[in-house]
C-alpha cells in the first residue's frame, strides 16, 4: 500500500521506466497508443475491462468517450521517452491518479504483449510519484517534461511530437493537457518558450556533468 494517499486538488509528478531499462516504445505506432491510452481512460466511466482491449472501438481521433465522464485526473503535461515516460498528474477524483494509471498501464501493456508476442510485466513495477508541494517546483517540472527528449538526447530539440511541449507552444490541434495552471504564470507564449529553454538547457548540461564525473 502506497504510504501517503493521494490528495484531490493536489499534483504529482508520475514516472516509471521499462522493466530491466528495456524499450518500451519502438515506434510511432506505440507512442500513438499510449497517448491514446491517456485521452480515452480519463474517465469515471471507462471500465477497467476497456482497457483490456487490444484495439479501441474506433481508431477516429474526435472526441472520445472519455470525455463524456467525469475525468479522474487533469494531465498537466508529459513526455514519452522509448524507455520511459513522465507525466504531472492532478487528481480531481478520489483515487483518481491510481485508477488512471492503473488502465492506462494494463491498456499499453497488453497491447504491446499481444503486438510483441511476448508475456508478463513491461514497466518496473507499480508507477513511482512525487508530491508537487509548491508552485515553484510545478513550473520548473513543467520544464523538466515538456523537454525532457532534449535532457536526455532523444530528437531534435523542440521536434519531439511525443511531449506536451508542442501543446504548449500552439503548434499541434491535439489537447491533452491542462495548460492554464502554467501559462497564467506567464505573459504569453514566449515568455514560457524562455523559461522553457533556460531551464532545460541548465539541466542537460548538469546531466552531461554528472555523467563526465561518474566516468
């Protein structure tokens, strides 16, 4: 059992990693699927067995049952990495974090089960969270996500159609994400952009130290 229960109203910051670091997506077709996975079990009302289901009932991208219901959780922002994932996570449900992820990873692991012709778990255990316990650290996680593939050297910088960032930025139709608890902290769009790059570009390079020193 977890030891501090999720707060409605409070936000988390929601992570997990492919078991023994392997890849988990290997392709666009499995990012797709997982962020598909997010907009459709948002919901009090999609049953767990749902997200059993190997293909959804309609591959249409218009608005989907999920949002029909009342919504578990306010997706703030995430990034899909080929060996892992971050999210910040928002519960606005009782329980509502633990049963979002819990068909979010029962729907992606058996999907990619079935499609791999493989067996067993796929991520490394139970998903791990942290409290966000201020305002601050909520926007430089904004920051750490929504770059992330650019922390870790996956892609392009800014081309990297598996993160919230191009939500951010206006340059995609698709709306995961609750967005206004960060912008409304800035004047426009650019000013985030800015706050987006500094940080980011401070956190590649410590990683990059970091990795100099371990070696």
């Amino acid at each position: 059992m977890r030891k501090s229960p999720f707060v409605v109203g409070e936000y988390y910051h929601i992570y997990n990693r492919g078991v023994d670091k392997r890849e988990v997506f290997a392709n666009n077709n499995d990012y797709v699927r997982f962020l598909k996975n997010l907009r459709e079990f948002n919901s009090k009302f999609i049953r767990e067995e749902r997200a059993r289901l190997t293909e959804f009932d309609s591959d249409s991208d218009s608005e989907s049952e999920s949002n029909s219901g009342e919504r578990l959780v306010d997706i703030i922002a995430y990034c899909l990495n080929p060996n892992h994932y971050h999210l910040i996570l928002k519960q606005i449900s009782e329980k509502g974090i633990e049963k979002f992820m819990q068909k979010v990873g029962t729907g992606y692991t058996n999907y990619f089960n079935i499609k791999n012709k493989r067996s067993g778990a796929l991520f490394q255990g139970k998903f791990k969270s942290v409290h966000i316990d201020s305002d601050d650290y909520l926007l430089y996680l904004s920051a750490y996500i929504n770059e992330n593939n650019f922390i870790h050297g996956y892609g392009k910088r800014g081309n990297w159609k598996y993160a919230s960032l191009w939500e951010y930025l206006g340059k995609t139709n698709q709306e995961i994400c609750n967005k206004k608890i960060i912008l409304d902290q800035f004047r426009n769009i650019n000013d985030y952009k800015e706050f987006l790059d500094k940080n980011a570009t401070y956190l590649k390079e410590k990683k990059e130290l970091n990795r100099y020193l371990l070696e």
